[in-house]
C-alpha cells in the first residue's frame, strides 16, 4: 500500500500526459493555423476531451477494473474488437512519446548547441532514461511525477503572467478579428492529443488508493486545471513574442518567450520547465502503457512475452518494445505530421469510448452524446487535413488499422496464445 499512488500523484499523472504535449509541443503548431485564436482551439478540444473523461469516469466506476477502453469494448462482449483497437492505442501512445522526446531534445540543444544529430540524440536519451526509472517501480515513477509536473506548472505560469502584464483587450481583439475562426476549429483537432494524458491513469487502476473515486476527481480536475493552462499560457506567450515569432521558432517556442521576458535567466528557466514538462509527459505515458500492454496480453490480445513482469511488478517487455518503437519515431519523425497523427488515433478511440457510455451509462448520456459530436466532428476535420496536407499520415493508419485487424489474429494464433 505504501507505493500506490494518492490523489496528488495520480493527478499529476493525468496533467503530466497532457501539458507535456500541449504547450511545449504543440503551441507553435496551433498558432502556426490558428494564429492569435490558438486560445480558441486549446478551448475547444479541451471542452471535448472534458466530456470524454466524464464518460471515462462512469465506465471506469461501472467496470471497477483498470485498462481503459479495451476493458470496457471487452466486457460488453467485443473482445476481438478490443484487441484491434487496443493495438490502435498503443500506436497512438508511441507517438506521443516520440512527440515528447522530439520536442524535449530540441529545447536542450536550443541552449548547448550542436549539430542537427543532437536534438534527435538526446530524445532517445530521455527515453531511456525514463525506461530505466519505470524499471524500478512505481514508488520511483510517481514521485517523479509529482516533482516534474508541479514544477512546469510553476514555471509556465510565472512566463505567462510576464505576457499578461502588457495585455489590452482592444489591441488583442483587433488582431483576432482578422484571423480566420474556422481554422481556430480545425486547430483544435490537429492538436487532440494535447489532451490524451487524462485517460493513461485508468490503466493504474491497481496502482492507485482509492481507485474508483480517485481516478474520477483526477481525470476530470486534471482536464479543468489543463484547460486553463493552455489558455492563460498560450495567451500570455502570444503577448511576449507574437505570432510570427513562435511559427519560425515552432519547436523550442517556450524558450523564445523565456528570453524576451527574462533575458538569459529566462532562457534558462523556460528551457528547465521544457524539460520538466516533456520528461513528465515521457514518464506518465510510459508507466501507464506498460500496463496496459501487460493488460492486454494477460487478455490474450497481444503475444505472451509482454506479460512478463521483472522482480519489481513491472511489466518490463512492455515499456522496453514500447521505448524502442518511441525512440525510432523520434529519430526520423515529423513534429506536425506525428502531432496529427496521434491526434488521429485519439479522436478515434475517445469517439467509441464516448458511444460505450451513451449506450449503457442512462444517467450519463447527455456528456457521452456531447463527446460523441464533438470527436467525430473533430475526426473529420483532421480527416480533410490530413488528407490535404500529410496523406502519408492517413496511409499509416490505414496499415495500422490491417495489422490490428488481420495480422493480429493471426500473429496470436501462431503463437497459440488465443
């Protein structure tokens, strides 16, 4: 009992998933389509994703056991489905992880320097370092999180109220009229997994105190808290250095902002709050989908070897292939392309899980038909861009999608492990 996790971490577990993805890796991003209406799809997504973790909360609180959205597809009697989805998941989770290193690695050699090799060397650096943590256990794990979360929070805070100092309402909105509100719309699925962080917590259902009240204060808390971050950061970020200068500085934005506050010392300290931030985002994704992944496994959905578990209960083949697949998309990746894509990947399952809600939750059914609309709506959008912009993205998916479907049945069928 003495390692699971109380309030106060599982909540930075929740936050932790989601800020690491949503201001140091995706600002520039959103600014880049919504310009100085980014606060508007931070807003909108959030509104989504706040709906979703209300239905995560009264599935998880009906099902009483951990594992997310292959646990509640499973126990209304589609297990295969949930194997393939869960496959889906986990590639979206991959994603993720390499969008933290990514943006982790760029933000470190902003300030030493370098070669353009040493972003990418130190993402898969973090990586590792992060897997040899989760290796440990989750006393190790948690902690850390608690440290790294609270400590980004307060850095990205003091940054944004230098922004919001020189704030006037009358020039702010004079710049938001001349920009385009159904970008700020489509915006906001592009960056959907700013806000996948909340639901990593149900797969730490054995892990936590208290788990049926816990994760449901975590998870819709979690998303509140994030809302308002994005916004009064994004808004206080845009007022410090301005739009152009956070398109042109895209990856390693929060450190420009850094800079023109507080010169040097600025620098420093937004790039210490990047690296907290991504690091904890690296490190709750990690120790959450190691779980599931041996979840899943122990449910015959994936082949025998990840349900091994090393002499501290950690499901350790799960977090290493994970880590590895991580850190491959990190040395070739995309910042945009892999932002859309796990967005992608979110939208879908947040959108099925929101249907398994409105279909057998009665007193919860006007936030599961809400978060219904609102990701398939959003899906759309990222559809049409995709489409428009990166098919190459839309082409993985759909490869990913056959391999959960064809080659995972019979993958665990020579392997005699279904």
């Amino acid at each position: 009992m003495k390692n699971k996790m109380g309030l106060n971490a599982t909540w930075c577990m929740a936050v932790g998933g989601m800020i690491g993805g949503g201001i140091f890796s995706v600002l520039g991003v959103v600014v880049e389509d919504a310009g100085y209406m980014a606060w508007l799809s931070f807003l909108i997504a959030g509104i989504i994703a706040l709906f979703t973790a209300i239905s995560y909360s009264h599935l998880t609180y009906k099902f009483k056991e951990g594992g997310g959205a292959f646990t509640y597809i499973k126990d209304i009697n589609h297990e295969h489905f949930a194997g393939g989805l869960s496959w889906l998941l986990i590639g979206g989770y991959v994603l993720t992880m390499s969008v933290y290193a990514f943006t982790f690695g760029n933000y470190l050699a902003n300030v030493i320097g370098g070669g353009p090799w040493v972003p990418r060397f130190f993402a898969a650096l973090i990586i590792v370092i992060f897997l040899t943590v989760n290796l440990r256990g989750v006393g190790d794990a948690s902690w850390v999180e608690i440290i790294t979360v609270w400590g980004k929070i307060a850095i990205l805070l003091v940054l944004a109220t230098a922004g919001w100092q020189t704030f006037n309402f009358s020039d702010y909105t004079s710049h938001i009229q001349s920009v385009d509100t159904n970008n700020a719309i489509l915006a906001a699925g592009s960056i959907f997994m700013a806000y996948e962080g909340f639901q990593l917590i149900t797969y730490d259902y054995d892990d936590i105190n208290n788990p049926l009240k816990t994760i449901r204060k975590a998870e819709i808390l979690g998303v509140l808290a994030v809302i308002a971050i994005y916004i009064f950061v994004t808004v206080g970020t845009i007022l410090l250095v301005g739009t152009d200068a956070i398109i042109a500085k895209k990856e390693v934005v929060i450190a420009i902002a850094g800079q023109q506050a507080f010169g040097t010392i600025g620098l420093i300290i937004a790039t210490i709050g990047a690296l907290f931030s991504t690091g904890s985002a690296i490190n709750s994704t990690l120790f959450s989908t190691g779980r599931l992944a041996r979840k899943i496994a122990t449910d015959h959905e994936l082949p025998n070897m990840f349900k091994h578990e090393n002499t501290h209960g950690i499901s350790d083949r799960s977090i290493i292939f994970i880590s590895a697949l991580s850190i491959g998309f990190a040395l070739v990746g995309n910042l945009n392309q892999l932002v859309e894509g796990a967005s992608f990947v979110f939208l879908f399952t947040f959108m099925i899980v929101n249907a398994i809600a409105f279909k057998i939750i009665p007193y919860g059914r006007f936030y599961a038909a809400m978060g219904v609309i609102g990701t398939f709506t959003a899906l759309c959008f990222v559809s049409y861009n995709l489409l428009s912009t990166a098919p190459i993205i839309l082409v993985l998916f759909i490869i990913l999608t056959l391999s959960a479907t064809v080659i995972r049945p019979l993958l665990l069928k020579n392997r005699n492990v279904n």
